[in-house]
C-alpha cells in the first residue's frame, strides 16, 4: 500500500523523495520564516513595542530576571 499525504502535503513529500538536500532547504526556508525573522533583526520585533506600550489602557511590564518574558495587560 503507497503512502498518500493530504492535498497540502504534497510538496513538501516530494522534496522529501527527490533528496535530502531539497529537504533541507524546505526545512530551513520554514525555520526562516516562522521563527528566524524575530530572531535575526532583533529591531523588527522591538519596532511595535513603544506603540502598545503607549496605548491607552494598555499596560506592558518586563521581569527584571529575563527581560524576554513581559506581562501584557489590558
């Protein structure tokens, strides 16, 4: 019995078969943008903090500990 992947899948399963090489390059492409962008331009994610700092009735408090870990409340 062949392996059939759902509809969305099938890209990504082809990559898979043709070479370990198109697999990494799809596995570092989806690193990249879902989580490497925050990481690498650090400016990017402290580019909308003065605005939700700023807003009315919306309170943004850093831990003095990890300065990554904030209370946001509202």
């Amino acid at each position: 019995m062949r392996f059939r992947p759902p509809l969305g899948l099938n890209v990504y399963w082809m990559s898979i078969r043709e070479s370990w090489k198109s697999f990494l390059v799809v596995t570092l492409l989806m690193l990249f943008m879902f989580g490497g962008i925050v990481q690498i331009f650090p400016s990017f994610a402290e580019a909308f903090l003065e605005e939700v700092a700023e807003a009315q009735g919306i309170r943004l408090e850093w831990e003095e500990k990890d300065e990554s870990v904030g209370n946001l409340s509202w």
